[in-house]
C-alpha cells in the first residue's frame, strides 16, 4: 500500500496530513549548505556564522550564490502554499491549510530532519510562504526590512522587525483571517526567538554589521 493510500484512510484529515508532511520535508532541505558542498566541498556549518541560511551562504559563495540561495529558500516555502496543498487537499483550499502547509515548511528549515533538526531562522522560507498567499503583506513588511538594514545595517535587527511586520501587514490587509493572523503572529514570535542570540549581541555591541567581518564568531548556528 503507498503510503498515499495510507493516509487517505484516516478519513478527510488525510491529504491535508499529507501536504503537511510534504511541506515539512521540502522545507527541510539545506539549499545553501548543499550549494557550499557542491560549489566550494566545504561545510557551510562550519564557515562564518555556522548558519544554513542565505546570508551565511552569501558569506561563504558570494552575493551571487548567496541570493539564490535565499530565491531557493523562498521557493520551498512558496511551493507548499501554491503547489502542494491545493495539489493534495484539493479543491478550494481553505486558508487554515494553507497557512499549515507553509508553517510546516518555515519549521522544516529551522528544524530540518536531514541535519538532526539543527537548521536556519526561516525569513527567507516565511517570505516565500507568505508571498504565496499575498504579496503585499511581504512587500509592506520588506520595506521596514530596507528601511531598518540602511539605518543601522544590522542584518539580524532588519529581519526581527520584517518578522514582527508580517502580522501587522496581514491585519491590514486580512483583518477577518483568522488562521492567517494567528499564523504571522506565531511567525513573528518564532523569528523573535530564533533571533535572540543576534539581539544579545547588538545590545552588547559585538554583533557585526552588514559588509563587516571582524567581529564574526566561526561555528555559532544563531548568529548570521
């Protein structure tokens, strides 16, 4: 029996269990990480920040490779919003999957199973899902991104705030969708915490800006 079968007979829940599960081993993969091995034969995990995500690829490949990386970690995050439920739950999706299908990539790149469930902070893969469902709501919180990096060129401070603007930005945008909000609210509380090793250091004043190397801590998979 495949297990596609399997999980149909659970009853209704099935596909959209499914889709979840799928999302979850797509959000898994280490793009950067694998992009490092292939292009450079190096661990990215033990190079600059130690992070699997785009700016520690950048750091380790360059802002060409680096950017692909963070166009891949979105696409697996808007692939399970746009592809996968609508392709598993069928029919018209309702809001409440497709924000499950997007949180459970977002959690797969933080806790990916390939790597013992030691993965990135999820900002590129949460754009990517959000995008999914409405870009303006990323577009409003990227500006605060943009506007944050300029001012103070703190990467990890631009994305905490991005992370706390995606349930600002989907109020306005979707005040009545419930899972949509709870789902940004948890989103920014997740980033928040993910982020909490980059906020000590900007309060201590040994966390690096954006174009600055010096003070970069090899190995620590919190920072960067």
């Amino acid at each position: 029996m495949s297990p596609v079968s399997l999980i149909s007979q659970v009853g209704p829940s099935g596909p959209l269990i499914l889709a979840v599960l799928a999302s979850y081993l797509l959000g898994s993969v280490p793009f950067g990480l694998l992009l490092t091995r292939a292009l450079k034969g190096e661990d990215l995990r033990e190079l600059g920040s130690g992070n699997i995500g785009a700016t520690n690829t950048m750091r380790a490949l360059g802002r060409g490779w680096g950017l692909i990386s963070f166009t891949l970690d979105c696409a697996k995050g808007w692939a399970p919003v746009f592809v996968i439920a609508p392709a598993l739950v069928g029919g018209a999706v309702d809001s409440q999957s497709l924000v499950l299908c997007g949180a459970a990539a977002v959690l797969g790149h933080c806790f990916p199973v390939y790597l013992r469930f030691k993965g990135g902070k999820g900002v590129a893969t949460a754009c990517g899902a959000i995008v999914a469902v409405d870009p303006l709501i990323v577009l409003s919180a990227g500006l605060v991104w943009v506007a944050t990096l300029k001012l103070t060129r703190y990467v990890g401070l631009a994305s905490v705030l991005m992370g706390l603007g995606f349930p600002a930005a989907a109020w306005w945008r979707h005040p009545n969708d419930t899972p949509l909000l709870v789902g940004c609210a948890l989103l920014a509380l997740l980033v928040v915490v993910r982020h909490r090793q980059n906020i000590s250091r900007m309060m201590q004043g040994t966390e690096p800006r954006a174009g600055e190397r010096g003070k970069e801590s090899t190995g620590d998979p919190n920072h960067g």
